[in-house]
C-alpha cells in the first residue's frame, strides 16, 4: 500500500481536480484498489464524485476514535475506487490533532486502510498545519501542484523547506506543473525552466467535472488534460516501484 498526499500551501492551483483524476487512473488504469480520502472541509473532491454531506457531519469522528473508516467509506460507482468524504466538520481538524498529541494518527489510520486498499490518494486542505504535518508524517510521495508564476513557485520553495526542517526531508515531493497555458509567456519560461516538472493543461473539461461530477476519465478520456493526468499516474507509480 502507498500513500500519495496532494498538496500546496496555496489554494487554486487544480489540488482537487488533480486528485479526482488520479484516484480514478489508479482504479481503471492500474487496477489498483484505491481510497480518495478527502480531507479538505470544503468537500470539493466529495462533491466532484458525486457525494453530498449528511447532516450529521460525521467527518471528524474518524480523528477522535468514535469510529471506523469502514463506517465512513463510500463506493463511488467507480469500480476499485472508493471515498471517505469530507464535511464542514473538519474545520476544527487541526485543533483536534492538536489536542490529541498523537503525532502520527493519520499515519496510523492509513496503515489500519492497507488491508483493503493499495494505494490512498489524500486531497489535502491548503496551509502550513497540523493537519499538513500530519499528513508528511503519513505520506509515501507528496504530489504538489504548481500553477506557473512566481509566487505559486515561491509557495513550494515553502513547502520543501518546512518539509527539510520539520520532517527531515524524508517524504519525496514531486512538483507538477498545473492549469498551464502555454499561449501565455510567463508560463512558457517557467515550464522551460523547469523541463522535468509533468505539465497539466489547462482545459475547459476539467471545469466541467464540476457540472458532470465524475473524473475526466468517465467523460473526455481522449482530452489532452485527461491523458497528461494519466501519464502523471504513470510517472508516479514507476517512482513507487523504485521505492521499494
């Protein structure tokens, strides 16, 4: 089992998209058995697969040990791929981490999930917090989306040196280029810049999970930016077999 955390310091970079569209190709491309474990209280990804909260904002239960994630788990529809989905309740997540002292709880909980499942793609709120320093501590490879201009770029100089100082820079972290528009100078220079950095279009599609509410996959396979999430995947599981 792997844990693959998408995260940046900053919101609107494609974070959610990216981890919708990769928790299905780990599914239907890899086969593999998979959990999208939404952890922002925004509920984008949970509302991106079809979910909607219940009124009894259960969410935070999982943190404080009143219950079991086979309670929470959700089947998407999507074969191999399933959801523990977010609500408002989450907001106070860094407040009960911190309370609890447990430094390693979500790790804990995501090495209770390896028994039915082989990877975990986490959809991490935005933010330098418990809740991201939790999840460093929890994950195997952290994906980072960058939009590309400087103060995007500037946000994951943060994250590494956080991730340096705070966890030993032991979790690989794997930038990728988001919501690029190559018409677009600035974009051009930062993409050349950085030529090893994967590169995600920007796309009219990827607004439209929104309105379909399912992956790119289930809707527009062939459309550039659903075949540059699918060799992202690619990329990331080859560097997972080179881990082990």
């Amino acid at each position: 089992m792997a844990v693959i955390a998408v995260y940046s310091l900053k919101g609107g970079v494609g974070k959610t998209s990216m981890s919708v569209n990769l928790a299905w190709a780990s599914a239907m491309l890899s086969k593999r058995s998979t959990l999208l474990w939404d952890l922002d209280p925004q509920w984008a990804a949970s509302f991106l697969l079809g979910h909607e909260p219940d009124k009894k904002s259960r969410a935070h239960k999982l943190f404080d040990d009143k219950a079991e994630a086979e309670d929470l788990t959700l089947w998407t529809g999507i074969e191999g791929l399933d959801l523990l989905p977010s609500d408002a309740s989450l907001r106070a997540l860094d407040a009960t981490f911190a309370a609890s002292g447990k430094k390693k709880r979500m790790a804990k909980l995501s090495d209770g999930l390896a028994k039915n499942y082989d990877r975990i793609i986490l959809d991490c709120p935005p933010g330098i917090t418990e809740t991201s320093d939790q999840m460093m501590r929890a994950a195997d490879l952290i994906i980072a989306p960058v939009i590309p201009s400087p103060l995007s770029q500037r946000a994951l100089t943060d994250v590494r040196d956080h991730l340096m100082n705070k966890h030993g820079g032991h979790v690989p972290i794997l930038p990728v280029f988001s919501m690029v528009d190559k018409r677009r100078a600035l974009h051009r220079e930062a993409v050349e810049a950085n030529p090893d950095w994967p590169v995600i279009p920007m796309a009219s599609a990827v607004e439209q999970m929104a309105v379909r509410r399912m992956p790119l996959g289930q809707f527009a396979a062939k459309q550039p930016a659903a075949l540059a999430f699918a060799a992202l995947w690619d990329g990331i599981e080859k560097k997972l077999a080179k881990k082990k």
